[in-house]
C-alpha cells in the first residue's frame, strides 16, 4: 500500500503565485485540501519561476512567513528555505502555513497544495 511520501504528486487545490522581491510581500496561504486536514499538515509543490535564488518564508502567520523569507550568510543561519532558480520542490508544512519569498529583484513562485512527492 502506497503512502502520501510513495505516490506520485497529485495538486489537491489551487495554486497561488507570490512575487519575492527584496522587500518580501505579506505571507499568503496556499489552502489545503479538506481530505488532508486530518493530518494537519499539507504537502507542496513549490516552484521557482525566476532567473535567481529565492528565499522561502514560511510560519504560522503572515508576519511570520514574512520574517522568515531571509538569506543564510556565512555564520549566520537563517529560516528562508533557498530555492535555486527553475527550482521545482515537494515540501510538507502545517495546513495553516502562509508563504512569503525574498529575492534579490522581482520572482515569481508558484505554490500547488497537493498530496504525494
């Protein structure tokens, strides 16, 4: 028997487009499907349609994705998640998170709430 992390992505609601910029934007939810809130977490396809890295942000709230879209540097970490430009990602987070991006100039990620890998 296949589980949610064996089978095949299958998009499970619709997909939101954020524009990371250097200024990251306000966190927005990517809704999870009612079938998978019993798990209380939701797996994401993750997109990054630019031509440079973005910083992921994801939290709980919308101020919380949005602090949490920052760049590691040398000695010191950091939340944002890098996604390498063309990056295509599957990701679980809590089907309450929020997304924000930050970006060195104007990227576009697309993110899928879904289910599979």
């Amino acid at each position: 028997m296949a589980s949610n992390s064996q089978i095949a992505f299958a998009p499970l609601g619709e997909t939101i487009a954020i524009t990371a910029n250097a200024t990251s934007p306000n966190g927005v939810q990517a809704l999870v499907s009612e079938r998978n809130k019993a798990h209380s977490t939701g797996q994401y396809r993750v997109v990054n349609a630019g031509t440079v890295i973005v910083h992921l942000g994801v939290g709980p709230t919308v101020a919380k994705a949005k602090a949490n879209a920052e760049a590691a540097v040398s000695g010191n970490p950091a939340a944002g998640i890098p996604l390498l430009p063309g990056a295509v990602e599957i990701l679980r987070f809590s089907d309450t998170s929020y997304f924000s991006g930050l970006a060195a100039s104007a990227q576009t990620l697309y993110i899928t709430p879904g289910q599979g890998i």
